[in-house]
C-alpha cells in the first residue's frame, strides 16, 4: 500500500516490536496468570494542556493494569464552573479503558478539566483502595469548531512474533503475535487534527468492531490449548481481521484494511519443532534457559521458554513463515 498524500499531519503510532525482541523477552512472556499489581499509570487523550480540541472530541482514559475495572469515578467540568453531562463506556483495549463522550457539543475556546477518584500510582490488588476525592487528571481548551474529517491509514506494515510455550505448563499455550506499524492521517476540514488524537479500532471479517478505540497496536491469538491469554500484553483477535483509523471526535475510516494475521498452525509446528530438539528445557519456571530468568518464581504460574527456545523457535518461525509467503 503506497503512502498517499494528505492536507494534516502525519503519525506514526507503532508497538513495532522485532520478532527476536517478542520472543526473548521472558519476563513479558508469562504465559499463566500473572502477577497482579493494580493500576501502573493512568493516560488521558487529549493529554494534558491540550489546545484546539474539536467541540465534538471525546476523551479516552487508559489504565496501565493487568487486572480489571479500577472502579474511578470520572468528571468533566468547566474549568470553574459546572459539571458536564457524558456518557462514559468501556471500550476494550490492553489493559482497562474508559471513553468519556460529552452529550452535546462543548462551548468554543472554553478550558474544561478531567477528573478522577482514583489516586496514583496504586500498588494495591484492589485499586478500589487508591480512591479519594477527585483531582484533576488533564485538561484541555477547545477550539471554535467540530471536527467531522475521518482520518485515514495510509501505511500498514507487520512484523510477526511467537511466545513458545512447554508442553510441561498445564494452562500453556503457544500464541501468533503481530506487531503493526501504522502511519495514518487526518484528511482535513476539521479542528484539531493533532496526530496523537488518531487511534484504532479492530474489526472482524463481517465488520463486527472487536475493540478500540485504542493505541495498541500489537495483537495476537492463543493457539493450543484453552490456557490464558495475556491481554495485557496484545490484542486478543482471529487469525483474519480488519483495523481502522478513528479520530478524537469518533470519525472512522470508510474502508478498513484487512489482515491475514499468522496461523496457530505455523506458530504450533516452529513451538514443536524447538521442542523436540529439546531446546531451552522445561519451562515451567524455576530458573533456567526454559524457566522465570530471575528464579524468583513471581509469575504467578507458568512462565515462558526461554533461551536457546526462543531462537530455534525464531529460525523455525522464520522458516514456515517464508514458505507461506512463497505460495502466495
């Protein structure tokens, strides 16, 4: 797909992660429960000290967490003045997510500001004790007009990447991981067209939104087994699916970009032929080539092979996914 030309900035907004990198990072590669450790950060989009937000824009809040809803309670107001009526969902992204829409367009040039009961940072299993009375998380100043320009991808490259798992973890399984490099751009006629304010949502075949909107852009899909699936880490999705551009006003791109993402059945036969070479050993943790690096056994279950696995498994990998490319 060429890179075509367009009237407003350009982004790049990428979790392009090498394969080599995917697969050696162990400690990210928990492939059982992990270890829980309530809300990390917390991100707000329009940042903070915005400026020239459409009227029309929404505000989507990420929490950095492996656990679930941490039960803040969010506000919009007028700097100074009275509460704003939203209406606030949970779109699913990595970690928790919550898309805060006003119900009517806000007052031009207007300072408003974003609060939360949830105090960070919040160590806690239970973030519910984190919370306290609001303070405010950003704030932003709108501009005179709305926002009704979908933005658009014009570049979208993948990088694939496994997680191998031994046979020896009981909830274990191999996962198809692809990092996507996304360049998109706001068409123009609107306000605000910061590049930052473009993210994505993930659809499938028939055109089901799966999630997002969302700045995650690394995806995956288990393969054997019924074990866990680390959202927190990537997209959980069907091997074959589309992604579109959407805007801080929720344009969305006409025509989404289908994915063939890797087959299970690649990534299954480049675990096993690793594997069966008996590289990297029992991973079920304990430290190790095929165990938690740090032998402090913090995973919580079972933790991904590493080592000598995770190359063999790369040239395997490398390998099949070379002949695919070949067939088409």
């Amino acid at each position: 797909m060429g890179v075509m030309r367009g009237t407003k900035s350009v982004a790049v907004l990428a979790v392009a992660v090498a394969a080599a990198a995917v697969l050696s990072n162990v400690r990210e590669g928990r492939a059982c429960t992990p270890p829980w450790g309530g809300v990390e950060a917390r991100t707000v989009t329009p940042g903070d000290g915005s400026a020239s937000v459409p009227r029309n824009a929404r505000l989507l809040v990420h929490y950095d967490t492996w656990g679930g809803d941490p039960g803040g309670a969010l506000t919009l107001r007028a700097q100074g003045g009275a509460d704003v009526a939203v209406t606030i969902t949970t779109p699913r992204g990595l970690g928790f997510q919550r898309l805060v829409a006003p119900d009517a367009p806000l007052a031009a040039a207007t300072t408003y500001e974003l609060l939360d009961t949830l105090a960070l940072p919040c160590a806690s299993e239970d973030p519910t004790t984190c919370h306290g009375e609001p303070a405010v998380i950003a704030t932003f100043t709108t501009s005179d007009g709305v926002d009704t320009s979908p933005p658009v991808i014009t570049q979208l490259d993948i990088t694939p990447g496994a997680w191998c798992v031994a046979e020896s973890c009981p909830e274990g399984q191999n996962e198809a991981i692809e990092s996507l490099e996304i360049t998109a751009q706001d068409e123009g006629g609107g306000d605000g067209a910061s590049p930052g304010w473009i993210h994505y949502e993930y659809l499938s075949t028939d055109g089901e939104v799966l999630a997002g909107p969302t700045a995650a852009t690394s995806v995956g899909r288990g393969c054997s087994g019924d074990g866990y699936v680390p959202f927190h880490r990537y997209m959980g999705l069907p091997e074959s699916y589309q992604v579109r551009a959407v805007d801080l006003a929720g344009n969305v791109e006409a025509a989404p970009h289908a994915v063939a993402g890797q087959s299970c059945a690649v990534v299954d036969a480049a675990c096993a032929a690793a594997l069966d070479a008996g590289i990297g050993g029992d991973a079920s943790g304990g430290g190790g080539a095929g165990g938690d690096p740090d032998g402090a056994g913090d995973s919580g279950g079972c933790a991904a092979s590493g080592g000598g696995l995770a190359g063999a498994a790369l040239l395997a990998l490398g390998v099949l996914l070379g002949l695919r490319r070949r067939r088409r």
